[in-house]
C-alpha cells in the first residue's frame, strides 16, 4: 500500500471547495437576511463582515485539526519507518556476520533444496571437494557437480526420510589424496525440509591415530624384549642354580642389565610425558650452563673412557647463563652428550662448546662418528625411531632420546638444529634464551603496563 506523506509546515494552506461554498453562502444569507429586514448599508456591511470572520474562524479551525492529524500521521510514519529501517540493518548485520563465519570455518558446508539444488556453500567446502574458488556451484544440482556414488546416496537417503547419514569419502586433489567425513542431516522448517551437509577433513585425525598406534606398537616391543629375555635367563637360572653356580650367577647378571634396560625406559617415557606436558611443568630459573655441563660429564666421562673416546669441553665463561628449568636442561645436555658417545666408534672424539647466538646461547655437541643420512634427519626426533644401519650400536638406549630433547627445548622457548653426514658426524645445537635478555623483556613488560596503567588512571581523572 502506496502511503503520501505531506510534512507539516512544508506546503502553504489551501481551503477545501466545499468550505470555501459553505462560508460564501453564509455571507449571502446574511445579506438576505439584512435586506428583507429593512436594514441599512451599515448594518448589511456589519452582518457581511460578522458572517464572513465567523466562517474564517470556522475555517482556520478546520484547519488547524487537519494540520494535526497530518503530524500525528507523519510522525507514526516516521516511527514505523525508522523501526524497519533498524530492523533491516540488523537482518544486513547478522547476514554479514554469518556468512563471514561460513567463510572462516575449516569444516565445509553445504545447504542442499529436497531436489538436491545446492543453495549455499562455504569456501571450505569447496576446498576439500577440490573445487576452485571461482567455480559457481549455487543453483546446481548436487550429483552434477558431485561424482562420488556414496555421497549422493547419502544425500538421498536423508532425503527420503531415513535419517542423518554419515559417509566417508577420499578426494583426490592433485597428487594428494584427502579423507573426508561427510555428515547429511534434514533442517526442520515451516516449509519444505533442507539437507544440510558438513565436510571435515579426516587427515589429521587419522595421522593422530597412525601415531598412537605406532607409538602403542614401539612401546609393546621395547617391553616384550627385555621381558622375553628377563622371563628366559629366570627359567635357565632356576635349573642352573644347583648344578652351575657360575652359569647361574651370569645369567642373574643378565636379568639385573635386563632390568636396568626397563627401568630406564620407563624414566625415559615420563621423561618425554614431561617434556610434551609444555611450560606448565617447568620452573623458570636462571641456569649457569658450566655447571650443568659438569654435571653432565660425571656420569659419561667414564662412559667415553670406557670406548676409548676423547671427551672434550670447550672453556665456558661464568656468565653464560640462560633462563630455563635446571633439570630439564640437565636432561637435555645428557641425552645429547650420551647420543654422541653411543654413536661415536671406539677412538672417536666428541666435543661440547656454548657460543653466542644474540638473544641465545648455543649449547653445542659434535662429534666423529656414524653421522645421520639426510633423509632420516627429518624423523630423527621421532619416538623410538632409530637409524637402520646403527640399529645394533642403539641397543643401549631406549630412542626417546632425541624426542625428549626436542619437546623440552620447545617448552623453554628454544630451538634445536642438526647438522650430520653419514661417517662424518654429527653436530647437535640447542638455543635457550640468555638470561639477560629475558630480564630485559621482562622489564619491558613491566614498564609497559605500569606506564598503561597510568595512562588508565589518567584517564579515570580527567573523566
């Protein structure tokens, strides 16, 4: 419905015809009525001159009533407008925010017609269905575009009534084949019921699962070995015992290696829980690298003596320090000074220095022995993962070293590097923060927030 509007005070007052006919015959009625009467020119000029001031006043108010209907019709008009008007930038407002939202989710979205039409979908969706983004799929039918059998039975079967339908499908996207999860659910609406269908890219999850059930699989066989050979020297012992003590007594020594073996890898695992258990664990402290590099070289100096291996520590100065947790520092100097020396051949040498890295201090291990390929330096922070051809020489150890070395230097906001060549090498480098430049970043934050909150106050003052 078409509604004029007329703004008051815009337009100048024009009379209706028919007041104008009404007050023009009142004014000749009176001067018939003057006339008939006898009456001179005066009293007919005062009768015309009353008749036409009375239909004037008649008018005027006439007016004045229409004039305020008018506003009053206005300024409803005004009202209404202004209330659609806030109602359609709210409707604008939420449709920017929702298809904003569409556009930043990772999983995909597709609203579907009961005829299959797609009505919307999201950029993610066309991602993982290896669709560009210029392809305009809206107002298409979804088995069109879509050529994956089980997915537009699943859609059909939604369709029909049997319910949400879950589906997995691979999409291949150029060299890369991508696991995707389909779900298809029908909208509940007043008119016909939508589908609405969500992707989720599966490759992560099935990476996580990939890993644990290696990791489940290393650990079983890390265990089932030296409990094989723990449970096998038992049962030698118990019939060697009376016949041949000395037999018994070395395979006692046996049992305890074997024991020792576990209980190493057992410390080794709660070692790496820690590590991977990030900052949280830690205690921040400023950590004098020379005495923790002493520390280290107790337990693996008789280690080195015992394989003929040079172990060398380059002069570190006392303001070498670094802000880092004590002993997972300690942990770290360990594991990387006791992976060298089992990996380094009798006669070999094995050298720990610290140099200056700016805002660092490197922590530096390097030595002369079997050197690591290029292409397992990648996985060599791995859990359990060993290099094939030093497979014999890490029976010693439990291969959680190097991971556990890696996750706790994360935690202390650290950097590990490798440099290795296979019979040349290997030179391992850690980065922890100098403890000088943490105090200065730390006082950084303080006078950061001291001046802000005199700059809060400041401003409660003048408010």
């Amino acid at each position: 419905m078409a509604l004029r509007l007329i703004k008051p005070g815009r337009h100048p007052w024009i009379a209706k015809p028919s007041h104008v006919i009404l007050g023009f015959l009142l004014v000749v009625a009176s001067v018939l009525i003057c006339v008939a009467s006898g009456a001179g020119p005066i009293a007919i000029g005062i009768a015309v001159c009353a008749s036409a001031l009375l239909a004037a006043s008649v008018l005027v108010v006439q007016s004045r009533d229409r004039d305020e209907a008018t506003t009053a019709i206005f300024a409803e008009s005004q009202r209404e407008i202004s209330h659609w008007q806030h109602r359609w930038n709210e409707l604008h407002l939420e449709t920017q925010q929702t298809a904003s939202v569409l556009a930043q989710m990772r999983d995909g979205v597709i609203m579907l017609a009961p005829d299959t039409t797609i009505l919307l979908i999201n950029p993610a969706a066309k991602r993982l269905l290896a669709f560009g983004s210029s392809h305009m799929l809206v107002g298409r039918l979804l088995p069109e575009v879509i050529r994956y059998p089980d997915l537009v039975r699943g859609v059909e079967a939604c369709g029909a009534g049997d319910g949400a339908q879950q589906v997995m499908i691979e999409v291949r996207d150029g060299n890369v084949h991508r696991p995707i999860r389909v779900r298809v659910d029908r909208i509940a609406s007043i008119g016909e019921s939508n589908m609405l269908m969500t992707l989720r890219d599966e490759t992560e999850a099935r990476r996580i699962d990939e890993i644990r059930r290696e990791f489940i699989a290393n650990v079983s066989h890390e265990l089932k070995t030296p409990l094989a050979a723990i449970k096998g020297y038992a049962e030698t012992v118990e019939l060697a015992i009376e016949d041949d003590p000395v037999a018994a007594t070395h395979f006692m020594s046996q049992i305890r290696i074997q024991c020792l073996r576990l209980e190493r890898l057992v410390a080794d695992m709660m070692q790496l829980a820690r590590a991977q258990a990030g900052r949280d664990k830690l205690q921040f402290v400023t950590v004098h690298i020379d005495e923790v590099v002493s520390e280290s070289l107790k337990s693996y100096q008789p280690v080195a003596m015992a394989k003929d291996i040079q172990l060398t520590v380059d002069a570190i100065g006392d303001d070498v320090r670094v802000t880092a947790d004590r002993e997972a520092t300690l942990t770290i100097i360990n594991n990387l000074i006791g992976n060298a020396v089992r990996y380094t051949n009798e006669g070999g040498r094995v050298t720990v220095g610290v140099r200056d890295a700016g805002s660092f201090w490197s922590i530096v291990v390097s030595d002369n022995g079997v050197g690591i390929a290029e292409s397992e330096q990648e996985r060599i922070f791995e859990r359990f993962y060993r290099v094939e051809r030093t497979r014999e020489s890490a029976r010693a150890g439990t291969g959680l070293g190097l991971s556990i070395v890696k996750n706790l230097t994360m935690a202390l906001r650290g950097e590990v590097r490798l440099k290795s060549s296979p019979g040349e090498g290997s030179t391992f480098e850690v980065l922890l923060p100098q403890a000088e430049t943490v105090a200065k970043a730390s006082s950084r934050d303080k006078r950061g927030a001291v001046q802000a909150s005199a700059e809060i106050q400041r401003g409660n003052t003048g408010n």
